[in-house]
C-alpha cells in the first residue's frame, strides 16, 4: 500500500493553517485522543476484512487506488469541510470544481456547456435522464440490455417510460433492433454506453449519431466507466470511431473515481447546451444571496456535496491534464494492453472459451464443459482457488451468445452462465500480466 500520500499531506495541512493565522485564539474542544485511537485501531482491523484493492493482483472489480495527490488534497481539504452546494459552504472549492468540469468538459470537445459533479454515476445519470423528460415529456428513454441497471431503475423513479434494446455477440447496441424500435415512434432518449461495465463494450455512438439525423431523438452518453478512454491512442478503430462522435451527444457522464484516481464518491454530469440549467431554477431563501456569482447548488439536484471531491479531483488534473498522449492517458493505454494480452493468453487455453475480444480493459471468459451448469460451477470453483492462492478475480452472469464455440449441451442463446471476469484498470497490470496468467493456470488446475 503507497503511503506516499502522507508525504504530501503533513506540509499541505501546516500551509492550510498558516492560511488563517489571524484570527483569534479559540478554545476548541479538544478530541480524547486515546478513545479516540482505540476506535481508530479497531477500524483499522475491520477494514483488513477487505480485498486488497490498490494491489495488481486484485484483478476483479472496477476499483481503482486514487493516486496518492487526490487523496492527500482530499484529506487536507476535509480539515476545512466545505460543502459545494453554495459559495457560502465553499468559495475556495467551488471555483475549484468549476476548473476542474472544465477541463473534463474540454476533453470532450465541448467549451460551451451545463455541468458539475455529484456523488456518483448513478447521480450523474438521474439528473441527466430527468432532464431528457423535461425535455421530451411523455417519450420512452431506451439503452442497450448490457447498460447499467440504474438506466431502467432511475427511468422508474422519474416515471419514465424505458425500453430495453437488444445488444450484438459483442455486447454493442443492435442497430437493426434500435432503428425498429425508433420506428415504432415514441422514443425521447437514446442513452448510448461507452464501456458496460460487464464487457467493457462500446455503442457504436457514430452510427447512433446517424441515426438521430433520421429519427430526432435526444442522445445521452454513459460515459461513466469509459470517458476517459477519449484519450488514449491504442483503441480498436470501431471503439476509436464511437469515441471521436461524442461531442455529438445532448448529453455526458462519466466518473472520475473510476479511471480519474479519485476517491469514492464523485462523478460527472455535462450537457451540452447551457440553458438547460432553467430545468433546475428554484428559489432558496437564505443560500444564494452572498454572492452575484452563479452557486453550483443552482444547477444541480443534489444539495449538500463534498467539497473535498473537487478539491482531490483539481489537484489530480493540475498534476495531470486531461490531454492525448500525457501521462494520465499513457496509464490508461496501460492497462487496455494488459487486458489484451490476458485475453491472448485465455483465448490459447483449451481449457477457457473467451468472450468477446476487450474494446477497453475488461477480459471476460467462460470455462469449458459439456454443460452450461458444469461450466458455472467451474467457474467459482476457479474463482475460488485464485483467490486463496492470493489472485483476486470476479464472477459474472452473463448470455451464452457472448461465448461462441462453447458448445453447451441444451444451451439455448437465452441461457446465462456464470463465468469469470478482469478488470485491468491499473497501470501496473500491463508489468503483472504474466504472474496473473500464471496464477490463472494454476486455479484452474487440470480441468478439462
């Protein structure tokens, strides 16, 4: 584990004290320190009940390490504990968030925009669908059957109509299935997903882009586990196409403590015209009157926000910029080549079918056996064995259709299967690649 980042926070947290040196000496309560230690001591124990997430052989979720920089500044700003909802509960980090949605906004292509950040994706996508029903009141918003569940959960709560489209072998949007349903009328909202957090599969958004020329739908891009892949240079062309269209889109989210090194929780909604900020205009009387400037509480669902996010997140793209062929963007190309390698080595193995071939970091395999049940069981048997041998691994359920050549008997393509799954988002995977391989081979043993 990098602690590095103390490093960084002891100076950062005298500098913010020498900032208020004027004022007058106050008797704070003082902390009892020993109980204090005791229960931190205890929390330290029960948070060893854990994954060990920051390692490279933890291989399995979408969880990243922040980088050492956002979680000290994090950490240094929750000595003041400012809250962006008003300018009032922080000036110093509002103006901070402003900067930092910029430069996210600048990576898409867009410098006039609506946006902020929020708790999370799922945030992020809510405020972006109830803005699509302000707009296009009584019409259904459709996504892929590999979209994030909370499109069809968050399309509930707005009392929203949703529809769900079939997906390709690849986990990609059907096009043939989209145009039907935008044929049949009714459709407000396409929300097209650039990396599912399954497969890690990307909508063909150049194509969807056509199709909105003939159909007049508004055009949503969950972004949130892909966004930052607009940077990097070793991406498939289909996925390299879909990614150069998204400054298309009515609409953007994507996450920065997913592939942006930030702490949980903070994501990012955008729009693409500013005057969708009217949809959010209500009166408060006693948070708005300090400032003529414009409050991100304005402009946002949520209320109370943690400063502290935007604060991490500034810090982190001042140390590194959102731009092609920077730093920032190497990590990620790091970690696609990995994920293609794993899929190389999974792909050989007679042992494994593969799934589809990663678009970005995501390797997703099948283990092979007469029957689907069989290969299910396998599968968590593997699952298990890599764990105890010190390799973190996850299990999915997903179609059988994504699994060509599996030869499943009775196996129809509705059938789903258990199967295991690698989310290679590290930089420091591409160096592991090997040793996972290798332990890989080792759980599964001489299954055949």
């Amino acid at each position: 584990m990098n602690d590095s980042f103390l490093d960084l926070l002891v100076p950062a947290l005298d500098r913010l004290k020498d900032q208020f040196v004027g004022l007058p000496e106050a008797r704070l309560q003082p902390p009892a320190m020993a109980e204090a230690a005791a229960a931190l001591d205890e929390a330290t124990r029960r948070m060893g009940d854990n994954y060990p997430y920051f390692h490279p052989l933890y291989a399995g979720q979408m969880l990243k390490p922040p980088h050492p920089a956002a979680r000290a500044a994090y950490a240094m700003a929750m000595a003041l504990n400012p809250n962006n909802h008003a300018l009032d509960g922080g000036r110093a980090s509002s103006r901070m968030e402003v900067e930092a949605v910029r430069e996210i906004a600048g990576m898409f292509g867009w410098t006039e925009f609506l946006g902020h950040l929020t708790s999370g994706g799922t945030f992020a996508n809510l405020e972006a669908l109830w803005v699509a029903g302000q707009m296009a009141p009584g019409k259904k918003i459709v996504a892929s059957e590999q979209a994030h569940y909370t499109h069809n959960r968050i399309s509930a709560v707005l009392k929203l109509d949703y529809a769900s489209v079939a997906t390709d072998e690849r986990g990609r949007m059907d096009l043939g299935a989209l145009e039907q349903l935008l044929a049949s009328g009714g459709v407000g909202t396409v929300v097209v997903t650039l990396g599912t957090t399954a497969l890690g599969a990307v909508d063909p958004l150049d194509e969807i882009v056509a199709l909105r020329q003939k159909y007049g739908f508004r055009l949503h891009v969950d972004a949130a586990y892909g966004g930052y892949f607009r940077l990097v240079s070793n991406l498939g062309a289909e996925a390299a196409r879909a990614f150069a269209q998204i400054s298309e889109a009515d609409s953007i989210v994507v996450d920065p403590h997913k592939h942006g090194l930030q702490p949980y929780g903070c994501g990012c909604v955008l729009f693409r015209d500013p005057a969708m900020g009217r949809w959010y205009k209500h009166d408060s009387p006693y948070t708005y009157f300090t400032s003529q400037e414009m409050h991100l509480g304005e402009i946002s669902l949520e209320c109370s926000r943690a400063g502290a996010s935007a604060v991490a997140l500034w810090t982190t793209q001042r140390l590194l910029p959102l731009k092609r062929g920077g730093a920032f963007g190497r990590g990620l190309e790091q970690g696609r080549a990995a994920a293609g390698q794993l899929y190389r080595k999974i792909a050989s193995d007679r042992r494994f079918v593969a799934g589809p071939a990663p678009e970005l970091d995501i390797v997703v395999w099948a283990v092979q056996a007469h029957t689907l049940d069989e290969s299910s069981r396998r599968a968590q048997e593997i699952f298990d064995r890599a764990a105890e041998g010190g390799l973190h691994l996850a299990l999915a359920h997903l179609s059988g259709k994504f699994f060509a050549g599996a030869g499943w008997q009775g196996a129809s393509e509705d059938s789903k299967v258990t199967c295991l799954r690698s989310v290679l988002m590290k930089p420091e995977h591409l160096a592991w690649v090997e040793e996972i391989g290798r332990r890989i081979q080792q759980a599964a043993g001489n299954l055949e």
